[in-house]
C-alpha cells in the first residue's frame, strides 16, 4: 500500500517533524519536465498547462481547477480521499481508515476482518479521531516570512520564523477553530512559504470498509506487486452539525473507468519525497537513517508477528501496527536498494556538480557539515524525540499531556508548533479518542522498545539508568501499564484540562515517565533545529535559488503531504524481458484465491462469486507520479470523473523518492467499475451504489 | 561474546560453505607486521619471530610451539579451548558449551540456568554432539593441489580441487576415522594449501558451567563492551575408551594471572577475517551480504524474543538461539558500521592501487565482474542452501538424511566435501545428537521463515508455490512438525543406515521437504562454485604472488578456522578522552548486580559474596589480535602458563574482520585468578581446583 511511508503519521505536528526532521530538509530542483513524460507532483496553482497542452491537448480552466481541488480531500492521518456525492461521502482507501475501524472494534465486534456496511445513514459509526480536511485557498505568505527572520542565525532564526509561522496560522484560523485549519507550507523547501487553507471536518463517519482480506488480499507478500486484486476501497462520510455535510463540489463516479491511451490524473497529497536532497544529504538517508529505521522496523514487525500468533485476539490487536510496519519496513527496503545502486548515485553526483558550477560552494558545504551532527542526533532523537523507546500508545498520551500541560501555558506563538492554537482541535480528538488499550499489548511492545532503548544508548546511560533503575525491561513495562489509569478517557479529559498543575500533581507511571524523558528530549529537538534543520532550511533557501535562476520555474516542488496534481496514462511496463500487462480482472482474484491468509478470501465473496461479472477490471497500473500519502486519491478524467482509487505503486515506484522513472515507475488502483461491481453483487448495498451514480 | 561472527558452526561442512561462500574467497595479504604492534592471527609454522625477539625479547624454540600446538584444543562447533590438565580436562568459554548443555537440559533439568558442577568424575555428563580436535601436524600440500586443476576452468577446476582434496584427506585418516580428522586448509586464499592433521575426541563430557547469569552477566547490552564482569568459562574433559583421556601436551594454570607490560599470547582458532578482499569484494559485502544477514537477524532476534517472552519453559527453549543471534546481530552491525566509514573504505582502494600498480588488471576485473552473479545468488542461497528458509532443526536433520542418502552412494572423491569419509564421524553423531527436540519452537521458527521464504522469493515463485501449496506459513509449519517423526533418534539413525533407499520410500513430510528443495539448492550451489567461488579462487592466487612479490613472505594469512597465534599486551584504551582500565574485580560484578535480568546474579554467588576476595581481577584487556571462533582460547605467557580465557572482544574489535587497529581494538579475556576463585569460593570445586593447580 502507498499510504505515508513511515509509521502512520498520528498528528499534523508529528508529521512535520517526521517529514522534515529525519533526514533534513527538502531542497527546490526539478529536471526539466519535458525530460520524463509524467514526471511531478504539481500544486494546484502551478500546473503544468504546456506539457497537458501538447501531450494530451487538454486546458483544464480554473473552475475545472477550483472543482477539482474543492472535491479532493485529505485524511489528517496520513491519507488522501475524495468527495463522490453532496451528501459528503468520500471514497478512500480500505487501508486508509483502519485507525477509525480499529478504534470501533473489539473482541466482540471486529470489524477490521469482517467488514462494515451501513445500511442507511443512521448506521454509519462515527469514528474515533478521524479529520478530514478541504483545500479552499492557496496564498503566498514568502515574503512576511523572510522578513521575520532577517538577519537571524541558528536558533534564533528557527524561532522567529515559527512564530511568523504561528502567527499566520492564527490570523487565518481566527475563531473558526472548529472548522477551519490553516498550514504555512515549506516549498521548494525555503524556496517559497505557502498558507494553505482547509475546511476542516472532524465529525466523520464510517460508510463501508470490506474485510481486511479482500481490501488488503495477497498481504505483505503481494504489497507493492502486480498484477493485484485488491478492493482496497472504503467510503466515509463528513457530517456537520449531526447531519451530512452538504458539499459545494464533488467528483461524479464513472463506472465506465479508466481506458489505455485516456489521460488519467491523480489529485492527492503526497507525503514526502526527497529528490532534491544534496549528495551529502542522500548519503545520511543511505548509511544512517534507512539503515536505522529498517532494523527497528525489521525488529518490530517480528516482535509484533509472534505476539499475534498466540491467538485470534492477539491477532487481532496487532494487525495495524503490523500492517503499516511491514508496509513501511518495504518502503524502506526499496529506497535503500535505489540508493545503493552506484550509477544512480553517480547520476545525483552528476546533477549536483552542475548545480554547482559557477557558484559559491557554501550552501553546500554547510549542509555537509551539519550531517555530522545529524548523523550523532540520529539514534538518540528517534529514541527520545520520536519516543520510539516507548513505543505504547499509553506514552503517546503522557506525552501529549505532559508537554501539552507546559506548552498551552505559554503565549501562543512561543509553543511547540503541534501545541499552537491552530491544531489543537486535532490534538485534543487525538488524545480524547474512545479508541481501546489493550494492556497486553502495550506491555509487549514496551517491553521490546525499553530494550532497544537501552541497547542502543547503553546500560550506564544515565537516562536508561533512571528509567530502568534495577528492574528489567518487562517488569517496568508491566509496572508502567498496570499501574496507569491514562486508559480511561475521563481521566485524560481531566490531566488536559487541568494542566500544568494537574500533570505536576500525577503520580500515574505513565506520566512520571514522560516528565522524566522531556527535558533531554528537548534538548535534542532544539540541537537538531538549530544545528541542523535551520542550517540546511537557509542552504536551501540558497539552493533554491540557483536552481531557479538556472532551471526557470516551471518546476515542482518535493512532496509536502499537500494537495498536488499528477498526470500520466494507464499503462504496463516490462519486466525482466516480459510485459505486464496494465488491467486484472475480478475473476483473477478467485483463481489467486487459496483459501489461506493473505490469499483467502471472506464467505461474502465466496458466495458471491456466481453473480459477480468475472471480466469486470478489478486493479490497474499507469504512469502517474505518486508516492505514500496518495493512498485513497482519486485517478480522475478530464470530465472530472473517478475513474479509479490510487491505493499502492509497485515495486519500482520506492525509489520514487529519490526521482521518476517513467519505464518502471507504476500507480496501481482499484478501477472504478469493480468498486461499483463489488457493492453490488458482493455487499447488496444498493442505497450506496445508487447514491455514487446519481449524478 | 566472540564465537564465530556468522550463526554457530554446526558442521565442518557448512563452517566451510560459510566461511568461503557467503561474501567470496579471502585473498593473501597483510600491511607489513611492523606497522602495526600486536597485529597479526599467524599460523604456528609461521610464527613472527623477529617481531617477539625484538619486541619482547622472546624466541621461542620448536619445542615450546609443538607444546603450544597440542596444548590447544578447537571445539569443532567454532571455538577454542586448551588441555589444562594430563587427564583431559579442557578449558574454554561457558558460552562454547552452550549446544552441549541445552542439548542435556529439559523443562525438568535446566543446566543452563542452574549451571553444573560434577563433584566426581562418574557424575560428568556426555554432550549429546560435541568434537575436539588437537593439532598434531600440518603438511604443505600446494603443489599437489596445483597439479591435479591445472589449466581447468570453472566447474571442472572445482571439481578437480575438490576431488584432489578429498583424496588428501582420506589418505590423511586412513582407517582411523574415529580418532583422526583431515582437512585440506586454504591459506591466503589460494596462496597456499596446508594439510591439517587432528587428534578428534568425540567422547566429550560436560565438567562445569557456571550459571548462564554470571557466564554472561550483562546479556545482551553488555556483550562487546567493557568494563565488564562475566564468568564466561566452562570445563570439558576428553574421554577415550570410556576414561579420561591421558594428554600428553597440556597447559598448566598460572592464578597470579596477566599483569601489564607483560607478553601475552593467545593460541585459538580465528574463524574469518576478510583483511584481504577486493575493493569489489568489499562491496558486495557492505550493500548486500551484511544488510540482508542484519535484516535477516533483526527478524530473528525479536522472533525469538518474544516467543521467549511467553513463559519461563518458552525462554529456557530459546535462549541458545536467541543469544547466537544477538550475537551474530552485534557483529554484523559493528562490521557494516566499520564499512560504512568512508575514510576506511578510501584507504582500502588506495592499499588495492597500490598493488595493482603496474601489474595485470585482470584477476581485480574478473572478481569484479563475478560480484554481478554474487548478488543475484545471495538471497536464493541464504535461503535455499543455506536453509533459512526453513529455520528448525528438523529441517537440518532432513537436509543431511536427504543428502546423505545420494552422497554416500557415490565414490568417496565425487560427494559434496561435508558427505566424504573424512568427515563423517562428526556428521553422523551432529545427526544422532539426543538433545530433545521442542515441536512448539520448531513450529515458530519455521511459520517465520516460511513467510521469510515467501516474501523474498515472491508467492509465484514455483518452489514457494510447490512448498506451500493452498496453505498459509503456519499451517505448512504445524503439518510439518506435528506430522514428522525426525525428532525420534531411532527413525534418523534407520534413515541414515538404509540409504537412499529408506529415504526414497520415507513419507516423512520433513523429507519430503528436503528432497523438493534439494535440487534448487544443489543448482544455486553450483553457480556458486563456478560463476563466483572459482573465480575468486582463481583471481586469488593470482592477487597472492603480487602479493608475495611486493611484499614478501612475513606475512600471515586471513583467518581460516585453524589454529594461530597472537601476541600483545594487557592494556586498556581512551574512549571518547577518557581512559579505559585494563581490569575488573570480583567485587565489580556485585556492585553491578541490580537482580534483574540480565543483571542478576545468581543465588550462589549472592550467598558466596562474604568469601569471595573482592580484589580478585575478574575481566581483563589486552591487544591481541583475534576474532570470532577464537572464544576460548587460551591466554598464555611466555612459560606456557594459562593466565586468562578470551571471550570476547570489545566493540571496536568488530571491524577486526577488515583491518587491526592497535590504538582501539582490544581482546576480553577471564583473568585466571577469577576462574579459581570461583571454583573455590562459590562452587566448593576443590577437587577440580587441586586438577587445575597440580603442576
């Protein structure tokens, strides 16, 4: 699956930091767009009017534009998805709200595996912490922002641009926090700072998920292959006030779907590339931070595959952390095997040496030199700051409520970004979220983090020494689980509202914890702001500068999980000397079937198989530019139409990245005609079906 | 802990093929001795002797080598040890013995844990599969090798070495198989052939092992590291005709014990270096070789770990596997750490230059090019061949029933090396071993690497197809388990008497297994030889006379498993500015016990706290040059005189595998002192103290 390609991005700050912490920030290059047929992930004000022009004769105006940016829609999570009928149903990814069906399951009612269908409206179930959000306006705030931070160096530039930042958000949030977000967007990575403006919907409904082995068939195994035959497909529905929204604009559904040789566009928004790093950049990304993250996810997806085996509701607890840590231990298998191909390493070298000539060299140098202090931070930061030592949604908790209790007792835009006034709708929902702990669990997976916590910063760490004291990982694990009462949400509600003082007045382990961890985490988010995202935030700034006046500006920037337009056409590719062929067909999906996970498939469909027409397109690839955090995006037609459901790459498309490679680089979705198909035949939701072609 | 850096060393056969197979062949050459003091694994027919007369005032006669040669000991598992008395007693590491005491441990009798003293000889216990082999002669035998493949070429160059090889070796054992091992040694990879011959003790008996708390307090975090505080030391006695057996050659036991400034040497057994590989080489190391192993072993780890985590009969089960492959993790990380520098990485292709300079490109090229069919084989091979498709014992025991039953069939100088007369008494009691066999672990093990074997071949994969069939990894693993009957002694030992045949008719569904697999594998095997394995070879020998010519002949050889000699001095190091003391104390280990694992030592010890003599050195530091496979060996001076027991190395001994750094590599060692300390005050061992002290 092609959600964001990290662990699942749990709150907007959180996605910031991972998007533009972990190996630094993005810098502003694009090859010339004529040189990759495809290539780019446009923002809706800057779309490539030539290239759409010659290639496929098509003008999109800007009520076609303001249409299709008004119908998008983004899943605060980590998702894109798309508005398909006024009454605010929206068509994501089956995979795209496990978070929600997860939160409503139980051992009683298990919903990931056996699929939901809302019979009428007054059956949809309203999901835990869910956000979606609107693009309604794009304004260029650049200037102001230069402005603030004139002149400034190191920590005090990082402060004064995020108050700016702060500032900005607020005016454009006003008092409507409730139903507007408001996010100044980095660019060209310090080329250019964008406000983007959302409709905010936070009262969102689960319509329809099928069962997990149908919307995810073939598993791990088949993730980021085809052929695929996967009804990766759900729908949700944003209300307002109680009631449906009514929603100005929509995609209409066209079940006909996509054609070979048919312009085909995709509007999502992609989580992160990072095509425009320096060399001295990409090789942090190689030897340190892949390197890191691949064997803490190798380790976790292992830890968490043996505590499900023990028994079905072990299982059951454990499929989504496990479903997105294999998802993104493959995503990180496949940028590492990009980057350690030498000749694309030489190809980067190449490009940057040109970038280069002629030029002062001291942009480049200083990002050089801030990697070594990146690559110190990197270990220490991804245990403390990204709190991957206690990997538990119960320190999640602690965390938010204890830096929560500190930081809504400063002015606002002296916060941590993720505490401003701006986001704290999301937050509060987040923390608030009826979503079930499961004290096992929680204790099984902290008992594996301490150990890496202390493996990897050593026994006579004096941070691990007072987290640790004389007990074993397991025994504080079980020591921090039993004795919280951060389970209960009352409980939550109460450390929140009550704050600084309420949290200084806990005594819950949890929270002792988090307190205990603060400081140094702190400390090491301020070292890597200062020592190494401000210097490389001003480099690229430079960079992008030169790249601008060497290359124009009919580029794209790298992906900042912000709504962005990618054109291509349905097509295969070759592989090892054999093509592939771009279309599956729902009849594949009972001949790939074996009646063993990942490839069974549920009763629904076993008993269906007679009535469902086996020729109908089932999966299909094309050439569009996508990468994670386009999961649930729209593939559109010229009219505007879905004409399928963005919901994975394949293999090759993991070192999109680092660039695009127009022979090998695939979209794989579901075609519109098998979504229209299986609520049908398979689920009789006939209600949905008439509600989806009405138009 | 230092044992072989790769999982244990269960055969000689597959110590063969993972020493020379994985990552290629080692190639011929050391940096002059001088440039770095204590440098140097030197065969004990090369010894350096300028450098210890000159360095130590120490030339020792031929009288003192022979004694040092058949004073050591090499536990053909991959370790070391020494003769430490006339009547057979053998000193080595508690975790060398490890195999030997879970294999006679059950959930009634944990050894492991409880630890073991036989108070009389009648009471020392049998190991279940254990061999030692004692030096007795080595033989140059590289002309003969030379002839028999001369102007061959790939297959036929292996199979003409291979079958020359195996001649030398029958004739060596001659028709005293049960008394005398052979093996044909490839020295500087090519360079030279030495014939080895060996005294083999199959009848092995289990004297002491300390509590797997104290021989490895620290677990885990503190293997590698120092200071530390382990009493990593086991006792073994060779029997012969049912009695201990009477040595002629043995090390006496000095409890004063090493002091600074003096000399100190190690005699042991090095498994791999690879100080000598191309540039070429090298990398196919660092991008594929010890990134798969790592993610491979990640896996693994947390598998086991959590398995482990399920209740106490649960760890005792997993607790050898999961502390090899700790292991094995740590050295892997340390050694891609080590090449992961790029200023290490800059001065091997300058050392590679410089002797390139002026000679024939060819045999560097022909490596090169041969590194293309080297990574396309390495995953199918780990898995096919090597097994790890199907972790489980009852795979390996299959494996070698399968192919035992073709091998043995044809003329001795035809079979795979590990299946010739030379070598089958070790292969046939490893086969027969009665250690239990736990269906639960079998059955965990094998549904992760069924779904390891499926998610890296991919699920079209026709063998991945044929083994799983319509069925899910752990279905396949469960039928496999429960349906076998290769944990019974009697059935494996009827197996291997009838044959072919017996294993033709077999229904034992982990034969057929092992059959479906055995051709891939044997395929896979055989490129491997030829298309990589050959080349190298021949490349080698090449590299090794300009090698010779440049640099003359005071060189020593890569490390090959055989026994070698190094030198040095106890001495610490500076860590960050601060300095490293070479030593610890008994009272040490109590200052760090916090009672919880894997800091808790056990009752016995906290009972004997008031009699130890908390000054007794425990732990200790010194130069010398040595690598996995070395754990055991012993630490002697300049009288012969055991004065420590290597364990383990500290952690910047990991890139040990690649170059010796004299200011930061350092060996671990048991201060002797500590070992009759322990016997006498907390394991009342008077009469195996009175042995140890005779002479």
């Amino acid at each position: 699956m092609a959600s964001a390609d990290s662990t699942p991005v749990p709150s907007r700050s959180q996605a910031r930091t991972r998007f533009a912490a972990t190996v630094g920030g993005l810098l502003a290059f694009a090859v010339a767009p004529a040189a990759f047929a495809a290539e780019g992930m446009w923002t809706l004000d800057n779309l490539p009017k030539a290239q759409l022009q010659s290639q496929y004769q098509f003008s999109p105006d800007q009520a076609w534009v303001d249409h299709a940016m008004q119908s998008s829609v983004r899943l605060a999570g980590g998702c894109s998805g798309s508005f398909v009928s006024p009454d605010g149903l929206v068509l994501t990814n089956a995979h795209c709200v496990v978070g929600c069906v997860q939160g409503l399951s139980s051992p009683q009612r298990d919903l990931q595996n056996d699929g939901f269908v809302a019979d009428a409206r007054g059956e949809e179930l309203q999901c835990p912490a869910e956000e979606l959000n609107v693009l309604r306006e794009i304004t260029d705030v650049s200037t102001r922002l230069a402005s603030a931070a004139d002149g400034k160096q190191g920590q005090a530039y990082v402060d004064a641009r995020n108050a700016e930042k702060s500032r900005i958000e607020s005016e454009c949030v006003g008092d409507d926090e409730a139903k507007t977000r408001c996010d100044v967007v980095e660019l060209y990575n310090g080329g250019q700072q964008h406000l983007y403006r959302y409709h905010r919907y936070s009262d969102v409904r689960l319509v329809f998920t099928p069962e997990y082995s149908v919307g995810f068939f073939g598993g791990d195994p088949d993730n980021f292959n085809f052929p695929r035959y996967n009804l990766d497909a759900a729908l949700l529905r944003a209300y307002e006030y109680g009631k449906p929204a009514n929603v100005e604009h929509h995609f209409t559904l066209n079940p006909q779907g996509a054609e070979p040789g048919e312009l085909v566009m995709v509007t999502g928004h992609p989580g992160r590339t990072q095509r425009q790093l320096t060399v001295a950049q990409l090789e942090t990304v190689r030897d340190v931070s892949l390197i890191n993250n691949l064997l803490w996810l190798a380790e976790r997806r292992a830890m968490l595959g043996q505590y499900g085996r023990s028994d079905d509701e072990a299982t059951r607890q454990a499929q989504s952390d496990l479903t997105f840590t294999d998802n993104s231990y493959k995503v990180f298998r496949g940028q590492l095997q990009a980057l350690l191909d030498p000749q694309v390493f030489a190809g980067k070298r190449a490009e940057e040496a040109r970038l280069r000539d002629g030029v002062d060299a001291a942009p480049w140098n200083e990002v050089e030199a801030a990697q070594v202090v990146a690559r110190q931070l990197a270990v220490p930061y991804m245990l403390l700051e990204q709190g991957r030592g206690f990997d538990s949604r119960l320190f999640g908790i602690a965390r938010t409520l204890v830096r929560g209790g500190t930081e809504r007792a400063k002015a606002n835009d002296a916060r941590l970004p993720e505490f401003q006034d701006a986001g704290q709708g999301r937050l509060r929902q987040t923390l608030l979220s009826k979503a079930p702990v499961y004290p096992e669990f929680e204790i099984a997976k902290l008992t594996w983090s301490l150990t890496k916590f202390r493996e990897l910063l050593g026994t006579d760490d004096p941070l691990v020494k007072s987290v640790l004291g004389t007990q074993s990982p397991a025994q504080v694990a079980k020591a921090l689980v039993e004795g919280s009462k951060l389970a209960d949400v009352a409980e939550r509600e109460r450390l929140w509202s009550g704050g600084a003082a309420a949290i200084e007045a806990s005594d819950d382990p949890f929270i002792r914890l988090a307190r205990a961890v603060d400081a140094p985490a702190r400390a090491l988010r301020q070292r890597q702001e200062s020592e190494v995202a401000s210097i490389e935030s001003r480099a690229a700034t430079q960079i992008a500068k030169v790249r601008f006046e060497k290359l124009g500006t009919t580029v794209y920037p790298d992906a900042t999980f912000t709504l962005r337009l990618s054109y291509g056409d349905v097509a295969g590719w070759e592989e090892n000397g054999k093509a592939i062929e771009p279309f599956t067909t729902m009849g594949g999906v009972f001949a790939r079937n074996t009646g063993a996970e990942p490839y069974a498939l549920p009763k629904r469909w076993l008993d269906a198989e007679g009535r469902i027409a086996q020729d109908t397109r089932f999966n299909f690839v094309s050439t569009n530019d996508i990468i994670g955090g386009n999961s649930g995006s729209p593939v559109i037609n010229r009219d505007a139409q879905v004409i399928g459901l963005a919901f994975d790459g394949n293999i090759h498309s993991l070192g999109g990245s680092f660039w695009y490679d127009p022979k090998l680089n695939r979209t794989v979705s579901v075609h519109s005609a098998a979504i229209i198909e299986s609520l049908k035949s398979v689920y009789g939701a006939d209600a949905l079906v008439g509600e989806l072609l009405q138009n």
